[in-house]
C-alpha cells in the first residue's frame, strides 16, 4: 500500500528534478488530489509525475515535453 508520505517523496524527487528546487520551496499543493493508496507502483509513478507537473505549472514554470 503506498502512504502519502511515500507518494509526496515521489513527487518531490519528479519536482527537483524538473526544476531543481524541492516542493517545500513552493507554495502549497494539494497532493490529496492525486494519491491513492491502491496505486500500483507504474500508476503511482505516473500519477505524480503528473502531479509534479501540475504544480510546476500552477507555479509557473515554463515546462516543455522534453521535461517530462
């Protein structure tokens, strides 16, 4: 079972490695949105890629494809 601690890690990772910077440098997220405990590991790393870059967006982040 994936915890939301584990699931805001693998946000974070997807976060800094975009940008550089970790997601407590950034205003507040809801990650709520996105996790799910009963992910699968391939679903759970998709899904915060997407998360990581909704928020580099909603943070202004001139993002391209190639970042992710």
């Amino acid at each position: 079972m994936l915890t939301m601690q584990d699931f805001r890690r693998m946000v974070n990772r997807e976060v800094v490695a975009v940008c550089g910077i970790g997601m407590d440098c950034l205003s507040d997220f809801d990650l709520y949105n996105y996790y799910d405990p009963d992910l699968s590991d391939d679903e759970a790393r998709t899904v915060a890629a997407e998360a990581a870059h909704d928020l580099l967006e909603e943070e202004g982040f001139p993002l391209t494809e190639e970042d992710y």
